[in-house]
C-alpha cells in the first residue's frame, strides 16, 4: 500500500506515524544546533512548511518524545547529536496563528486562550514536588483564561505578559533543564491588528511578551520563531540582540523550506508521475531561496494527489487560493502608470528591479508603493533573478500559479475601476447595436491603454485571449436588461460571445489574438468563422430580427473592430 499525502497536515507526529509521504528536512536539526543562535526567526511564505519544521524541532528535542519517529531519517545518523539532544529539553510550542479579533480585547482573549491551552501541556507542574505552593499557584493562573472560577482570577494582563517566561522558569525548575522555545506564526496578530485598527496596541502587547521571553530570560536555552514578515527591530525586537534572522535571501537553512528539485524528482518516481514533471516545474517551481530553487511544497502534494485520481487533471492555483490575496489587491489599488507598466513587464515574463527591505512594520508597508514590491517578495508573489549592488533585486513572477493569479486580480481590478464610469460604459455598449465598428474600436483602444495588456507569447494562443475575451464580456455584461453569453452553443459551434437585446438584435462577436500582429488578418479570420459555423442562424432561430457580426483582434495594446 502507497504512502499517503500529506494534504493539509503539518503535525510531524501525525504524518511519521500514520506512514505518510515525508520529505526529509531532519537535517534541519542539526544545522540549526551547529550555527548555533539562541533566539532564530525565519521568514518564508506561508505553505512552504514552517509548521511541520516547528513540529518537528518539538518531537525531537522535548522530554518523552519518540525516537522511533525519527527511524530512516537522515538526523538519525548523527549519533552524538542525538545522545545529547533527543528527548532532553522541555518545549514551549505556541503557535500565533489563531491570535486574532474584531478589537484588541477579542485578540487578547484569543491570546490568553493560546497560552492559557499552552501552559495545560504540562500537567506535571500541579503536583510537582520541585516547585513551592506559590509556584504552582501561579502556574494554575496560566491555565485560567476565561472569568473567575473557583477563587483563582483569569490570567491578568501582568500575567499574560510574563507568561512565557513564568512557564520556562517553571518548567526549568522542575525539569533541572532550560526551555527550548518555539513560536510559529509570530507576526499574524500584528497582520490582523494592523487589518483591524489597533495595531499599536498589538505591537505593545508582542513587544513586551517578546522582550521577557526571548530578552532577558535565564531559563531560555534556545528559540525559534518563524513568520511570513521580519517585522522591524524597532517595532518588538527592541534591545533583542541575540536575534539571528534567516530570510528567504539566506544562503543558509534554504534547502530546508519547500521542495528542491531532487526531492520533487524523488517524490514524483515514488509516485510513478515522472511524466509530469515539466508541467509542475511550469506551474510550482521557480522560487528561489538563498542559492536553491525550490517548488512549493502544498502546491506539490496537492497536484500529485489530484494526478493520482485523475491522470488528466490540469494544474490549479492552489497555494494562491489558500489566501484572499489582499495584499496585491492593495497594491493594485495604489498603481500609478509605472506601476501598471511594471506589473505589466512582470505578467509578461520580464523582471523589474527594486530596492529591497527585508525589515518593516506594517505601517510602512502602505506608506510607499516600493515597500510593497518588498513585501511581495517576501511572501512569495515575487522571486528573486539576481542581486544588484544597494540591495537591489531583480523580481520576477516565479512562476504558473502566480502568472495566473496577477491575471486574475488585474481582470478584477480592470472591471472595478472601469465599470465604475457607466456613461463611458454605456456608451461603448450602444455602439455595438448601432453598428459603430470605429467607435467600439476606439473605446477598446483606450481601454487596452487605461488597463494591462497580457501579451504572453509562451502559453496557448486561446490563453492569450482570455484576458480581452474576459474584458469585452465584463463591460458588454454592464447592460442588464441585454442576454450576454460567453462560448454559448449558437449555429454548428460555440460563438466567443453572444448578444440578444430587448429590441431583438442580435450580436456576435468572434475574437483573435493577432500573434504575428496583422490585425486586418485576423479580423477576416474571425469574420470567416462566423460565417462558416452560421453563429448569424443561430441568433435568428432565437427571434432576432437584426443581426451584427463583429470580429475583433488584438495584439498587446492595439486592436481592430471590423463589422460584417
């Protein structure tokens, strides 16, 4: 019986123990214990396994953990790494992931919820004859988050404060050890503070907690946080001067988050799917952290999975659809024409040099359109194809999926900004009953010139039409008493568009991507078409008394209308 994938499961236990697919990253252990830090935080893009990474530090390293999860991999062969290590460390695992609210009390109480179910992990510390009774007392305070119960209050502020350190000097205390410290998703409450509109109280908050855990802790040995963003020093790591910090752009650790290419080859021949392997390179591969491509690995897994069933499925966007993308829509949002032009060069396959912070606040991020590019690349939307003196950066789309995704949000953004004037809009609808071929090609003119043009020329020429096909429909759609049908069955095949309006004319609209740039060939081409599959017959038997025919061609940002 085959492995099973991984579909969502970040839990190392789960996955080693229920013989799921592992990529090996045990290695990951041993790099981090010999370039040694006491406090390290690493940013990556979200699906690219921080969580699983975290999960395994914790089954490694804490007291009563399971060696035999570790049986065939690599770590296993350190032998004087695990004699020392391996099961010999209380370990705080906090996960900051579910730490949000409508206001800052709700995302406090969400937090207290986060350390108060954290601090239930160790029972042992109720009855332990290491600790006094004022000790246990307040390790009894931590597992209180809700209201007054039994004479014990819920954990105060100056409680939830010093929590993370009480819990370390307790458990050092009573395991004669110090604490290994993991938090994951460390800058998500300052994400959703920021969304939320209080984010000062929230970076106060962090701040303070931060600072007595990982700042001035004696019961630390050691700890790894890990986040999308490096949030600025200034803004919580303030006097935090045993921080080491990996970004994406590190040489170091980059082989440890997502799928290199030998893994992928290596899962891919497991699965007997080695034939796909250019297509997933197209669609998942091409980021690039530190000195190594890597694929995305919830991308990976789950496309596999889907072949597995389905051995003619297509590729989706399924690391894009796991958020709702919000940052780029703010950034499209605040595009002036240089942007759209580098938004354009970059859904073109062009790169776009940028100067590159790597170290923000969130505040910063909507300050300047540049900071947004650096977030971008921070998050995975963007990818590095070399560096320039100044910290510049040449950006690039890594790949497929996100092609894909840019597309869609531009097509959304381009109906939102331009259905927004109705009188234009109206006015290039009427233009099509009228019969007006030159005031339907001038208006999509301008539009081509107002909007962002997709033009390319390495996918399938029906794919490069999807951008006009999808822009001439969403404007003629703005008349809603008009039948407005896309790849609707009309004569002896399938018309690109179809208009039936309430004084029964009927319009068919046939478009073409001109690749080689003869508009005028193309025109005739779809007027052809048109002709051919009797889309005109088709409008008729429907009750249409007056028929047009347009085919339209585009290339980049011209276009011809051209009427029958």
């Amino acid at each position: 019986m085959r492995k099973k994938l991984p579909i969502g499961i970040d839990g190392f236990e789960k996955i080693r123990r229920n013989d799921f697919y592992y990529a090996d990253k045990s290695m990951f252990i041993a790099d981090l214990l010999e370039n040694w830090g006491e406090v390290n935080l690493f940013t990556r893009p979200r699906r690219f396994g921080k969580s699983l990474n975290m999960s395994m530090l914790k089954c490694f390293f804490e007291i009563g953990g399971d060696p035999a999860l570790f049986e065939g991999l690599k770590i296993k062969q350190e032998k004087e790494i695990c004699k020392e290590y391996m099961g010999q460390f209380p370990v705080i695992s906090i996960s900051l992931k579910s730490v949000e609210g409508l206001n800052f009390e709700g995302a406090t109480a969400a937090l207290r919820t986060v350390i108060g179910n954290t601090a239930l992990q160790f029972q042992v510390l109720r009855t332990s004859d290491k600790l006094s009774i004022e000790e246990k007392a307040v390790y009894a305070q931590l597992t209180e988050t809700g209201t007054a119960r039994g004479g014990i209050f819920a954990m105060t502020d100056e409680a939830m404060t010093a929590s993370i350190k009480t819990l370390s000097q307790l458990l050092a205390k009573h395991y004669g050890r110090k604490v290994i410290l993991l938090i994951d998703e460390y800058d998500v409450p300052l994400d959703k503070a920021f969304q939320a509109g209080y984010y000062d109280e929230m970076v106060s908050l962090i701040r303070n907690i931060f600072g007595n855990a990982l700042k001035t802790n004696e019961y630390l040995y050691f700890a790894v946080l890990t986040g999308c963003l490096r949030i600025s020093k200034e803004s919580i790591f303030t006097g935090l001067n045993n921080l080491k910090v990996h970004t994406i752009s590190d040489v170091r650790y980059d082989e440890y988050f997502g799928f290199t290419d030998a893994e992928v080859d290596e899962m891919l021949e497991f699965y007997n799917l080695l034939s796909y392997k250019n297509v997933i390179r197209d669609w998942y591969d091409g980021y690039r952290f530190g000195s190594v491509d890597v694929y995305c690995p919830w991308d990976v897994i789950n496309y596999c999975d889907v072949l597995l069933a389905d051995s003619e499925a297509e590729p989706e966007n399924y690391w894009a659809n796991t958020s709702g993308n919000e940052i780029i829509r703010r950034l499209l949002k605040k595009a002036d024409q240089t942007t759209r032009d580098e938004i354009e060069q970059l859904i073109d396959g062009s790169a776009i040099v940028k100067t590159v912070r790597q170290e923000l606040t969130y505040r910063d991020i909507e300050d300047s359109i540049d900071n947004i590019w650096s977030v971008l690349y921070s998050t995975g939307y963007l990818t590095q194809r070399g560096r320039l003196p100044g910290k510049k950066m040449k950006l690039a789309l890594p790949n497929r999926e996100v092609k894909e995704l840019f597309i869609d949000l531009v097509k959304d953004w381009f109906q939102e900004t331009t259905l927004s004037d109705s009188a234009r809009i109206n006015q290039f609808c009427a233009a099509f009953p009228a019969g007006d071929a030159a005031v339907i090609q001038d208006m999509l003119h301008d539009y081509l010139w107002d909007s962002i043009s997709v033009r390319d020329t390495a996918v399938r020429m029906n794919m490069k039409e999807n951008f006009y096909h999808g822009m001439v429909l969403g404007l003629l759609r703005s008349q809603g008493s008009w039948l407005v049908q896309s790849n609707a069955e009309i004569g002896e095949g399938y018309s690109d568009i179809s208009v039936c309006t309430p004084e029964r004319t009927g319009i068919v609209i046939e478009l073409k991507y001109a690749d080689d740039g003869s508009l005028e060939r193309a025109c005739r081409e779809a007027l052809e078409q048109i002709k051919k599959r009797k889309y005109a017959e088709g409008l008729k038997r429907r009750g249409m008394k007056k028929i047009l025919e347009y085919g339209i061609a585009f290339c980049e940002k011209e276009c011809m209308v051209v009427m029958a």
